[in-house]
C-alpha cells in the first residue's frame, strides 16, 4: 500500500513541475525585474526546480522507511 501512494505522490509532483514549467505560467515571470540582482525569471525557475527536487527526495526517502 505504501509503494503506490508514494507512486501516485510522484506522479503528482510530475504533474505539478509540467503545469509550473509550462509556457502560460513562464510568461507572468518573464519580466524585466532583477531580484537579488538575478533576472526574475531565472530566480523562479531554479526556485521551482529546487522544489521539485527536494518534493521528490521528500517522498523517496519517506517511501523507503
């Protein structure tokens, strides 16, 4: 039971990283607007990134207890 909700879990964390990658979204943060001297849209790009890596270790590693 435990392996498919970690399954369906990942599975979500794929759908969230498309819909937060997709081109719709992309376009509010392509502005020209630096944060921390970054351009935004480079900061939420790693942002997300960073989230959906850390999403997924969360997930793996609570899976394999």
């Amino acid at each position: 039971m435990r392996k498919g909700l970690a399954g369906q879990r990942l599975v979500a964390v794929f759908i969230a990283g498309l819909l937060l990658l997709n081109h719709p979204l992309l376009t509010l943060f392509d502005r020209p607007v630096s944060l921390f001297g970054l351009p935004l849209l480079h900061v939420y790009l790693f942002t997300v990134w960073a989230g959906l890596v850390a999403a997924v270790a969360w997930i793996v590693e609570r899976g394999a207890r």
